[in-house]
C-alpha cells in the first residue's frame, strides 16, 4: 500500500513511498476513526509514522497537533525531521526554555514537538497570554508512552497528559513499545479495542536473539569498564568480521570517545579487517568532521556517537554508519531513543551510569530494551544480536527482564504531594471530592485497580487527606476544616510556578523568612548555600578524585554542616559565578549549572514576594554571574543584549562596569575601549534600552538641630526604559522606608530628617531593579546634628 495513495497531500511528508504490514493494520484506526489510540510495537518496527499519520489527519482537519518527545535532544532532532512538513507549508515549532519562547510563533504553529516537562510547565500556566496555546491541541502523539514508568519523569508525563485532557480534550495517539499491559494504558486514555493495537514481536522487521554475559568485576571501577570493553569485543568481533556492524551502549560521553580510542588498539591487535584508509574518497569526506579524534577513528571504521558533538559531526556519524563506512559505533543512550541506527549486533556495555544529580544509578529497564531493540538491519540481517553486559550478581534481574518484558506501573504515589500541590495552585482542585475525581482521571488510578495490594488502593482517600494535611503543615495549602475548601498559598503557587519539589521551595520560604524578620542580612553567600543545599540537587555526590578540588574553591568557607554532594554544588556555583570552574568539576558542572539558574531564579522570585525588590535583584544578579561567569562588577553589563562574558569582563577591566557607564561614552568610547564600531553601536543601544536613573536631592539640609524635623522629598528619575524598581531609604543603615513601584519617569520619595541623639546622619536612597542583573543605584547624604 502506497503512501501516495492513502494520503496524496502529505505524501512527500513521509520518508518512504509503502506502508509495513504493522503500518496498514493500525491505518484504519488512525484516519477513519476520531478515537484515541494506543499502540505498542517491536522497537524499529516504524512506530514514527503512526505518528505522522495521526498528525496528517489532524492538519487535514486545520488542526494543531502536539508531538511529546521523551527528551529534549529529540525535540530538535525532529524539528530537522519534519522539514518534509514545512516544504508542505506546515510550521513545526519546538518549544524550548522559559527565555527561547516564541508565544507568537507556538500559537501560530501546526505542530508543536514538547518533552514531558516543557508541557507540565506550559499547562500549569495555560491561563497566562504566554502559555495559552497548549489549549487549542486537537491531537496529542505521545511518542513512548512507556515512559510513564521512568523515575520521576514518569509522573511528570502521567500528570501533564491528564491536565491537558481536562484542558482541552485532544484526541490523544500513545505509542508503546513492546509491554505486557498496554491495556491499562488504553484504559487510562479511554482507547476502545477496536484502536488498541499490541503488535508483537512477529512484527519485527528483524528477529532478535537476545542474552546476558557477565564479567569479572574487580575493585578497580576503571579497570572494569574495560573488562566489560574487551566482553563487548568479543561479542561484536564474529558480526564485524562478516561485515556486519556492531553498535555498542556506553554510559557518559567521554566513555564513548575513550571506548572508541581503546576498540581501535583492540582491532589492529586483533587484526580484524575493518577501516577505510585506503578509500582516497572517504579521507577526503573525513575531513569534514569538526572533533579531529573522531576525525582519525572513523577512517578505521570506529565511531562515537553523542550529544555533545556538534550537529555536523552527528550527521556525519549517522550517515557513515547506515552506509557502512563506520562499523563499530560507541554511543550513550540518547541514541537509542532517536535517530534508527539499527545494527546487527548490539551490546549494552553500561548497565550503571554516573547522573551528576542522582549520582551512580542502574539504567533503566525501558533504557535496555530501547536499545537492544536496535540490533538488526532491515533488509541486511535475517537476525539482530543484542546482550547485556553486567556483573554476575546482576544477571538474573536483566534474564527475568529480558524474558517477561516490563509492565509499565505508575509513578504518581513518589511524587503525590508535588502534583497535587501543582493543581491546587492552578485552582482546579477546591475539596476533597476533587481530589478524588482528578486521581480518576490518572495511570495511577488505572493501575491501581489492577493491582490494589501493591498499589494500596483500598487505603487511597486516608492517603489522599493525610497528603493534603501535610500540604497545608507546610504552608501551601490552606484548607478550611468545616466545608473542606482547599486553597492555594502564595507560597504553593510560587512551588508550581516554578516547578519546585517542596523540600526546596520551604528552604526558600524558610530563608526569606529570616531575613524578613531582620535575624538575617542576605548576601551571596546565602542564596548560593540555600541553591546548593536544595532538594534537587540531593542525590548529587563528589568522587575522592573531585575532593582537593572543592576543598580548594571553598578553602576559607563555614561549610563543615554541609554534606559532600552540597559542597560539590557549592564549589561549582562559586566557580561559575567567578568564571573559573576546576577542570576537576567540569564533567558534571554543566548540569548543576543548568538547574542552578533555574532555582535561582526560583529564589528571587521567593524574595521578591516576601522580602522585596533588593533581595530579588541580589538573586538575579547572583543568576547572571553563575550563567555568565563574570565577577561582581561586571554582572550589571549582561543585562545588555550582545554583552556576553567576554565582553563583559572586557569592558569592566576599562572601567565601564555598568549601562550606564556605557551610555556615558558613548560609541566612541567603546570602540577606544577595544570594540569594534559595528559592535560598540549595538552594544550602545542596548544599554540604552535599559533603565537609567538620576538621584536629585532637592534642598537637602546640611545640618538640623537636635530634636527638630523637616520633610523632604527626593526625586528619583529614570530617563532611560521603564521598569519595574525598588527604593529604600536608610538612615545610617537602619531602613526607614522603602517601596515597590514601576518607574515610568519620577518618582518622588518623602525623607524625615531628624535631630537625633547622634553626631552624624547618613541618609541613603537605593533603587535596585528585581528583574534585571543590574547593581542597585545608590545615593548618599550627610546631615550634621548640631
């Protein structure tokens, strides 16, 4: 059945011309029914164009279709895909972080490609003119549904497709691997038989030999991984000497590329016929590749295959392999998730893996057989080989997993409270009795009537109100103990807002406590300690390797009440905020940094909410050093648009630390300061667009005499963009008043002086800007007591 002749419009969007046999048995279901679907299906086996087809329909309709992707490498990697649609005229949009989004181009889009948590976080503010797209979805393909059974992340998906369905009720297409309960998933999702496929493994484009082989662990974690390098050799060697290609699982990036230097040495020992150094044609070609390691590996016919290579690399990589060029192919997971690169040996090296938040974990089951799904080409193989490579005392686990499959279970009860508190804060949830009905419309629901002991279902409602008792314990909840209302606090919006556990977003309410309340005067110190010492970050620990390093970034510092993983946080927060992280730290830096930024920017919002505007500006500039890496007089620069790190630092080291400093010399100025005069005059107007302040005293006595008064007024006024200011006036140190304003053009700010029992007065006024990385503005006077 050709594709041109079931859909003659968006033929050109399909990258083959026929449908398989599992295609054309699910087509029906797809294009002439409106019902929801779920299918599960071998891994290969073309589950992709279920999702196209269902997105045809949709756009045939003059519908927006959503595509959930498992994870945000895979989002761009479709948005490349689907250029078929965009020559078709249909826009496809990715929609990344909070600062990348385009509201206008996402509510204009046709199709829309999501991971899990971007959803969550879209859904919980629908009400906002940035995030209402997300309810105008007329279909939702769930691409992985099985992923309802990964930690944490699982829940995330569970929940956020049961609000978008309370929202907006898209049909809603969930596609599967193989697993042994896809009809609870139909349930969850109220498919009918009639759109429920299970396609086995008689599907499978390839059969799949599948096993476990051990290794001989010993004390050396090191050593090990090349023991389990020279096992997964010996399990590819047969298949590459019949020209065969092996593709081989890896846990970290720097894994591959130093499996890939190893293998080589391996091969030339083994003396196994593989490499092209004597195709002119394709040296010629190699020399395309940016990584020059890469660029000398593949000419032996060895290749690494992940992230952090740039796109070219990648592309290169992929195209190699399906040509045959490239042999053996070391990868991390994300591979197995994304591009078909089938091979006809597969080995899964790593069954453990270092998360710089979660520390040593075991891959997941759905991560195994993701990827052991990979083994065998279409067309070239009559049978794929996958193994496990894994210590003896494992084995059992992944012959069980192997044999059975995995039933996908709901995660929802690990993360109850998060949730709940999510949808209270939206206010979708006002009692009990609602409680209980959005638990019906979840996986866990489902699940749990199938499997009631395990899920202890017969005691759901007792854990349902003990859950909220401690929501309201904690201050996110209030609920009223007559009617059983339940409200939001502001501190449970602020959770949800900004995706928070709760753990983290008490610690934040706690410190803006202590400040408020004057026990505690903020500084950044604190806010880099509570970020460090929050919840998402407790599973982070620090190698022996890693410990002379964070001891030599924190040398001076009260850190002995923080564990080792805190300090670890710590040392990379402070280094990045100074620019100068230990290469040491570096491997896991960048993660740690990423949701760094996030939490505090989180915290300045907690600041901003309970203490005030000062606090939340300290916040945003404590966000901008750590992202940017500059030192403290230099941050109020990056708030200008094209003023990266570099130039930052470089400005500030001619004296220019501030817009201001910048609006002052103008462009000549800073093309004599070392910029170019293309660049100098668009960092100029950048600055101007900035708010840019005068103090004016007025007639501001110099003296008063003891036990007089007189009211002053102050006028503070910008002259450059509007934006939202506060001001504070002190009076040697001690505040006496202070205001939040959205400062248009002046704003004038009543001063008592007073003739106080005191030689000396010194009158402060001090205007900081909450959302801009700007230094407070701060202007002084001194009034003599006489």
């Amino acid at each position: 059945m050709e594709v041109a002749e079931v859909l003659p419009e968006f033929a050109d969007a399909f990258a083959f011309e026929e449908f398989n046999r599992m295609q054309r048995e699910a087509l029906p279901g797809l294009l002439e029914s409106e019902d929801n679907v779920v299918a599960s299906a071998p891994t290969a086996s073309g589950k992709t164009a279920l999702a196209e087809l269902a997105i045809c329909k949709a756009l045939a309709d003059d519908g927006t279709a959503l595509f959930i992707a498992p994870l945000r490498a895979l989002t761009n990697e479709k948005e490349d895909d689907w250029d078929r649609f965009e020559d078709l005229d249909y826009s496809v949009y990715v929609v990344t972080g909070e600062r990348d989004l385009n509201p206008r181009r996402a509510r204009r889009a046709d199709i829309l490609v999501m991971t899990p948590e971007k959803l969550d976080s879209a859904t919980r503010k629908h009400d906002s003119r940035r995030y209402d797209f997300v309810t105008d979805i007329d279909v939702c393909v769930i691409d992985e549904v099985h992923l309802l059974d990964a930690d944490r992340r699982g829940s995330v998906l569970e929940v956020t497709i049961s609000r978008l369905r309370r929202l907006c009720d898209p049909r809603v297409v969930a596609l599967s691997a193989t697993m042994p309960n896809v009809d609870d998933v139909a349930s969850w999702l109220d498919a009918p038989e009639e759109t429920t496929f299970k396609f086995g493994d008689e599907y499978r484009p390839v059969d799949l030999k599948s096993g476990v082989k051990t290794y001989t662990h010993g004390d050396n974690a090191f050593a090990d991984k090349y023991r389990r390098l020279y096992r997964a050799l010996d399990l590819a060697e047969p298949h590459l000497r019949e020209d065969g290609q092996a593709l081989v699982f890896v846990s970290s990036r720097q894994d591959t590329v130093q499996a890939a230097k190893k293998a080589r040495d391996e091969i030339a020992e083994r003396d196994i016929p593989m490499g092209a150094r004597g195709d002119y044609d394709f040296h010629t070609d190699a020399k395309e590749l940016d990584d020059a390691t890469l660029r000398k590996s593949v000419l032996d016919g060895v290749a690494f295959h992940h992230a952090g290579l740039s796109k070219n690399d990648r592309d290169l990589v992929e195209e190699w392999f399906k040509e045959g060029h490239v042999e053996l192919l070391f990868s991390t997971s994300t591979l197995a998730w994304g591009v078909n690169l089938p091979a006809r040996c597969v080995v899964i090296r790593d069954t453990k893996y270092h998360d710089p938040l979660e520390g040593e974990v075991d891959m997941s089951p759905l991560d195994v057989l993701q990827m052991l799904g990979r083994a065998g080409r279409p067309g070239y193989d009559d049978v794929g080989y996958g193994w496990v490579v894994c210590d003896g005392a494992d084995a059992d686990k992944y012959r069980r997993l192997l044999r059975d499959g995995k039933e996908i279970e709901s995660r929802l009860a690990e993360s109850l409270e998060t949730h709940l508190n999510a949808e209270i804060a939206m206010e979708t949830i006002t009692d009990l009795e609602e409680v209980m009905d959005w638990l019906e419309t979840t996986f866990y629901y489902v699940r749990g009537q199938s499997k009631p002991e395990a899920y202890d279902f017969p005691n759901l409602r007792e854990r349902v109100r003990n859950c909220l008792e401690d929501l309201v314990g904690r201050g996110f909840v209030k609920m009223d103990a007559d009617d059983l209302s339940i409200e939001p606090t502001a501190r449970g919006k602020l959770a949800s807002e900004y995706y928070l556990r709760l753990e983290t977003a008490a610690g934040f309410a706690e410190l803006c406590d202590r400040v408020s309340d004057g026990s505690e005067k903020l500084e950044t110190s604190d806010i880099l300690e509570t970020v460090a010492t929050a919840e998402e970050f407790d599973s982070v620990s620090a190698r022996q390797s890693e410990r002379d390093a964070i001891n030599a970034v924190l040398v001076g510092q009260e850190t002995d009440d923080l564990e080792a993983g805190q300090r670890k946080v710590l040392a990379i927060l402070r280094g990045a905020a100074d620019g100068s992280t230990p290469s040491e730290l570096a491997s896991d830096a960048w993660v740690i940094r990423r949701n760094a930024t996030r939490l505090v920017s989180a915290l300045g919002a907690f600041l901003d909410r309970f203490v005030g505007p000062h606090a939340a500006n300290l916040a945003r500039r404590v966000e901008a050093r750590i992202e940017n890496g500059v030192a403290e007089d230099a941050v109020g620069l990056t708030a200008i648009d094209g003023v990266g790190p570099g130039r930052a630092s470089k400005l500030a080291r001619e004296g220019l630390s501030a817009p201001g400093d910048i609006v002052g010399v103008g462009v000549e100025g800073l093309v004599d300061a070392g910029l170019s005069e293309g660049v100098a005059e668009r960092v100029y107007e950048g600055a101007q667009s900035l708010p840019a302040l005068e103090i004016d005293w007025g007639e501001f006595p110099e003296t008063i005499a003891t036990g007089e008064n007189e009211v002053c007024e102050v006028t503070v006024r910008n002259v450059g963009e509007p934006a939202r200011a506060g001001i504070r006036v002190t009076v040697n140190g001690v505040e006496m008043t202070s205001t939040n304003t959205y400062l248009r053009d002046t704003d004038t700010v009543p001063v008592g002086v007073f003739g106080a029992d005191a030689d000396e007065l010194e009158y402060t006024v001090s205007v900081a800007f909450p959302e801009e990385p700007l230094v407070p503005i701060v202007s002084s006077r001194t009034v003599d007591v006489v």
